[in-house]
C-alpha cells in the first residue's frame, strides 16, 4: 500500500514563552516493512537549529533548539510511504521458539533482557500473570496460537474509549475494567507477554482506518520479538495481526520513549492548547 500522511501539530501559548529544546519523533521507520519515498518536515517559528539522531532503540528522532520568544509552535509532517508486509505470518520459527517458555540462547537472552522487563517495576500484576496462565493452557503452550488467542482476547472483551491525555493504565486495571484506549490495550498485551518470557516493545504509529473517518489520530500497538521472525507487530485495538496496514513511527521498551513531541518551555505554568491533525490517503 502506498500513503500519503500528513500530520500538523499545533501549539498556542497565552503569551509569549521561551522553547527549550524540543524532541520529535514523527520519521516513519524505513525498514523490511516498508518503504520511505518522500519526507518533508516544516517548523514554524523556524529553529536556531536542528539535528537528527538514531536514539538507542534505533528510532530516528530529530531535536529542533530555539532563541526567539513565540506564542505558537506549528510542527508538521508529509510523508509519502509505502507498506510492504502484506502476509504478517510470512516466517518460519525457530525450532526452540515454537512453544513456550521459549529457552533463549545466554547471548539471545541478553540482547533481549529489556524487553523482558515489567512495564512496572516489581513483580508481574497478578490479573495480568493469571491471564497469561489462562491462555497459555488453551493454546498448547504454542508460542503463535498464544499471541494471537491473546491479541482475540483482548479485542472481543475490552471496549475502545478515546482517551487522548495521560499514562497508559496499568495492564491489571485494564484488564479488570475491560475497556482502555489503543495505548492501554497495548500495555496490557506487553505485560501478558512478558508474563510468559516473550520479548515485548511498545509502538506508536499510524493505521489505516476508516476511509471515510475524517479525524484521525496516533495508533498504538506491540511488537514481540520471535526467533526467526524478529519483531512482528498485532494490534489488539482492532484484533490483528500488523502487515501493510499500519506505519510503525517509533517502538521502545518505555511509551513516553514514543511521544510524538516532547519538550518544554518557561516560564513554566503558561497556559497553552495542543491541537493535532492527520489526515491519510491511500492507494
């Protein structure tokens, strides 16, 4: 699939403010999956300076500084790309990966330990551990029918709200409410996961849609990494397995590593409005 994007982000400060450097996290990935063919960046007050960097999960991120006082800031973003993945289960699993606990290799194990880690530090949410154990049982302890039972489950039994602002919530209570936004279904799919030793990142993208919806807004969804397949995408907002319908932006370990935008300015405390707007075409 071939789609033109174009995300504005709109900032309005109720008087004058001095940017602090500000972080950007808005270039698709360019990658097996898909394919960047044009990428535009425009920032309006135009920065003192800007400049990319790869952080250290591999994301393409760009810092923008500046020196003048502004009421507004205007981000936006035309990208022009092209999703190659059209079968998500186009891979063979290695023979120790096809059913679970999966018994990494010490060198595997290590590469892979931050993923493996609790999206809240302590011991795993028991709501969350209990799922995992549940699924696991039904699923032959298969290491492909346990994502995508549990991916199914989360999709058939939690309810979509839009919940623009805040935290991702954590998975127990997600899970006990059974509702969330695409953010929290995404903690929760990462913590049943880790749960059972798979390798877990947090994404934050665009998918395609509605044609016909008007108003879009960033996706969220989880990649889990599969020995022989690397890291596969599903998105349990909608259910699926990801292939050429979605457009992965950033993935970390930690989701405020995937804020679109991030930065301050002072003084602090000034009262500001955020308004975002994406609009997607397609063919």
């Amino acid at each position: 699939m071939l789609y033109h994007i174009v995300h504005i982000t709109d900032y309005n400060y109720q008087k004058n403010v001095s940017l602090r450097p500000h972080t950007i996290r808005l270039i698709p990935r360019n990658d097996a999956e898909q394919k960047v063919h044009k990428f535009s960046l425009e920032i309006d007050p135009k920065p003192t300076g800007i400049c990319y960097n790869s952080d250290l999960e591999g994301n393409v991120v760009l810092q923008a500084w500046f020196n003048e006082p502004t009421n507004f800031l205007r981000v936006e973003v035309s990208t022009e790309i092209e999703t190659l993945r059209k079968n998500p289960f186009d891979y063979l699993l290695e023979p120790f990966a096809l059913k679970l606990p999966i018994d990494y290799s010490t060198s595997l194990l290590t590469q892979l330990s931050p993923y493996l880690q609790r999206e809240y530090l302590g011991s795993i949410d028991p709501i969350a551990y209990q799922l995992a154990q549940e699924i696991l049982v039904v699923s032959d302890y298969q290491t492909s029918i346990f994502l995508n039972k549990l991916n199914q489950q989360i999709y058939d039994n939690c309810q979509y709200l839009i919940r623009e602002t805040g935290d991702p919530l954590p998975a127990g209570i997600t899970w006990k409410e059974k509702s969330g936004s695409c953010r929290d279904f995404a903690i929760l799919f990462m913590e049943v996961c880790r749960a059972v030793g798979l390798a877990a990142r947090f994404v934050s993208g665009y998918q395609e849609g509605d044609p016909d919806q008007i108003e879009r807004d960033l996706h969220a969804w989880v990649e889990v990494y599969l020995p022989g397949a690397g890291w596969r995408g599903y998105d349990p907002t909608h259910g699926l397995a990801v292939s050429d319908r979605h457009i992965p932006l950033v993935a970390s370990i930690f989701p405020s590593y995937t804020v679109p935008i991030s930065g301050s300015f002072s003084p602090p405390g000034t009262p500001f409005s955020m308004t975002p707007k994406i609009s997607i075409n397609w063919n």
